[in-house]
C-alpha cells in the first residue's frame, strides 16, 4: 500500500511585493538557492524542474545569496524596491541605467 503525503504552504499576503522573480526558460529548478537564502524565502517546487516558490516575500532582505550561487545565470532577477533601486548615469553618453 503506498501511502500520500500531503504538504501545506501558505504564503504571507501581507505585500503584494515580489522581491525575486525567476526565468523559467533558464531556471532548472536545481533549488540551490532554497538552500543558501538565510531567511527561508523560498521553498522548492513539488513539479521537478520548475522554479522555487516564493512563500515569504515580505522577508527578502535583497542580499543576493540566491543570485550569486545560481549555477544558471540569469535564472533569478531582483525586483528591486524604489527606493533601493540602483541607479546610474553614463558619463558618455548622459543615459541612466537601472538594475
């Protein structure tokens, strides 16, 4: 007899922020950044190969753990808040640029 396990996530609602977002054509679902975010953010995805979920967003404290050790570069973009947006002007030709 094989037996179901069932698991329950319920995301925070408290923001409608979402700090992380993920490629889906680049992210392989490999969940080293669930393993290396030292708050918990995300939580792998029960469908094998799909992007993390992001369970708790409100808690991101945007310091690029998962985006420095994603084996697949460009997999994970920040959504920066205003405020924190960075933001630069080229010297040459007087464009600013944004993350």
């Amino acid at each position: 007899m094989v037996s179901e396990q069932r698991v329950f996530a319920i995301p925070n609602v408290q923001t409608p922020s979402m700090p992380v977002t993920f490629d889906p054509n680049v992210c392989k679902g490999c969940n080293t950044c669930v393993e290396v975010c030292p708050i918990d953010v995300f939580i792998p995805n029960p469908q094998k190969g799909a992007p993390p979920i992001i369970l708790h967003a409100e808690e991101c404290w945007y310091c690029g753990c998962c985006a420095c050790d994603c084996p697949n570069p460009g997999a994970i973009k920040f959504n920066w808040p205003l405020p924190l947006k960075p933001r630069w002007r080229n010297k040459e030709t007087g464009k600013v640029s944004q993350l």
